[in-house]
C-alpha cells in the first residue's frame, strides 16, 4: 500500500458543463476538489457541431449555421462565466475555456486536458440529451476510455 504523503494530488481539474444536472454535480464535485486540493479548476465547454440540418417547420427554409454557432457561443460562455464566478468567489483559482466547434466533444475535452497539463477530468455522467448518447455514444464513457489522466464520473 502507498504512503499516502506520496501519492500524486491533482493539482490542475477541469471540469466539463454542458448546462445538464449532471454537469451541475460535476461542477459541485470538482469545487470541492480544488478547495481540498488547492488545485486550480479549468472549467471547459466545447461547441458540438450540429449532425442534422436545421429547418423551420413553417417554410422548410434552413436555418443558418452561423447563427446557431453565435448563439451557442453565448450560452457556453455564460455557462463558463457562471462557474468560473463561483469558483472565484470560493477563493478558487478558475479559468474558463470554450472550444470551437466540434465533431467530438470527447477529443475536445481530451485535447483541452493535454494541453492545459490536467491531472483530473471531471464530466457528468449523462448530459443534455439521452436520445443523442444512444446515436453518438456518452461523452463521459469516451473520455473514461481515452484520457491521458484520471476521470471522475458524477452521478
């Protein structure tokens, strides 16, 4: 068994908000964390590209990219602020970081970990959509299986 003064302690977390409930406990998990820790917490939201097109259901005209991605922009980076807000009020180091659009949430979150030097990832364990993870996959089970560091999974 390893003496516990030498265990490695986490000491960068990000955690993933997607505005789901799960997302939420993640949120509160990984607060906690770095109050414990003292370990800085990267709050992350990463902008999925849509797999369908839009239309409207009255004139079947599309409805712009460019104006679901400037939306979802301002909802992602209030969700960062908001968390990054709180964590600064707790008397935690926070960063708030929204990717680009992307395929793959999960190479999102998991590139965003490598280069930010994360020692911890922290997701929910289901997110906005339960219909959507059983056509793509769960997001949390996909960077379970392919982070370079540990992942906490909240329920």
């Amino acid at each position: 068994m390893a003496d516990r003064g030498t265990e490695p302690r986490p000491s960068r977390i990000l955690v993933a908000v997607d505005g789901s409930e799960y997302a939420k406990k993640a949120v509160n998990l990984g607060l906690a964390l770095c109050k414990v820790l003292t370990a800085e917490l990267i709050v992350f939201h990463a902008i999925p590209v849509p797999r369908y097109s839009f239309t409207q259901a009255d004139s079947g005209a599309s409805f712009p990219l460019a104006q679901y991605f400037a939306s979802a922009r301002q909802e992602a980076q209030g969700l960062v602020d908001a968390v990054v807000t709180l964590a600064k009020g707790r008397g935690i180091g926070a960063t708030g970081l929204v990717a680009e659009p992307t395929y793959s949430v999960v190479e999102a979150i998991i590139h965003a970990a490598v280069v930010h030097n994360v020692d911890l990832i922290i997701v929910g364990s289901r997110g906005l959509s339960g219909f959507k993870k059983l056509l793509l996959g769960s997001v949390s089970a996909g960077v379970v299986n392919h982070a370079h560091c540990s992942v906490l999974v909240a329920r």
